[in-house]
C-alpha cells in the first residue's frame, strides 16, 4: 500500500512536467559529427552510434525550409548554421522521422539537437533556425509537430 501511494504521489509532478513542456516527445536515435553544411536545412552527418553508426548521410532538416542557396538569404542561412557549429561544436544528436525516415531524395529527415552538456540541455536546431528567421516552418506529414517545439530541451 504505501508503494502504492507513493507512485501515486508523484503523478501530479509528471502531469505538470508534461503540460509544461519541459518533458518533450523526441528521441534522441543518433549521435554524431556534422561533417558539412551544404545549406540552411541539410548537412552531411557521420553516425557515431544509434541509427546507422559508422555511417556518413545527408540529413534533410525536418519541418523547416531554408531560401534556396542562389539567393542572398540563402546564403545568410548556410552562413547562420555554420557559425552555430563552428561556434558551439559540431556533435549533434538526431530524431530520426519514424514515418518516413528519407525523402525523395535520399535524404534522412530529422530533428537535430545540439548538446549543451554543461547546462544538461540541447539546442533543437530546427527550431533556432525558425526563431532567428534563417527558415520557415513547412509541415510535412510525419511525427513531428513543428508548432510544439520548444527551442531547449532536456538530456
């Protein structure tokens, strides 16, 4: 009984965690290096461990649509992606889409975080990318929901 009462007083704190946000849905399914950035929503990734470790892919940005690199914000938005990792490390974690997992074109579409470990977070990228204006959300249908991500999540 009092196993019982104690699994039951930490409900309400998971309810909270979860209304508030800060438990979010993704899966951190692959760690890796970002090996290049090729524009404002693709990078060539090399998998350490998780989804096809020892391999090297492209990963298509999922839920974001960068301008086209002929164009000046193009070019800005290539420029953006490349300072964060320059900047802050090129080791990033990836939510591999469970829907479709690649595009038409091959490409492993994901949700990619950047660790902080110091402060026990990730950056959602995707989502960097939106708030500073360097792309645009574009639905697709898969499990992600663009509209719900927040910008730090826990790891």
């Amino acid at each position: 009984m009092v196993a019982v009462r104690k699994a039951l007083a930490i409900v309400p704190v998971v309810f909270f965690l979860l209304i508030s946000g800060f438990v979010s849905a993704y899966e951190l399914q692959a760690y890796g290096y970002v090996t290049k950035v090729v524009d404002g929503d693709t990078v060539w990734f090399h998998s350490y461990y998780g989804y096809r470790a020892g391999e090297t892919f492209k990963v298509r940005f999922a839920d974001i649509n960068a301008p086209e690199l002929y164009t000046a914000e193009g070019k800005e938005s290539k420029a953006a992606l490349e300072w964060l990792f320059d900047t802050y490390g090129r080791h990033v974690y990836l939510d591999v889409d469970d829907v479709y997992e690649t595009d038409h074109y091959g490409r492993v579409v994901a949700v990619v975080y950047l660790p902080f470990w110091y402060y026990g977070y990730a950056l959602n990228v995707n989502e960097w990318l939106v708030e500073r204006g360097y792309a645009s959300i574009w639905d697709h249908y898969n499990e992600f929901d663009p509209y719900s991500w927040s910008l730090w999540v826990p790891i």
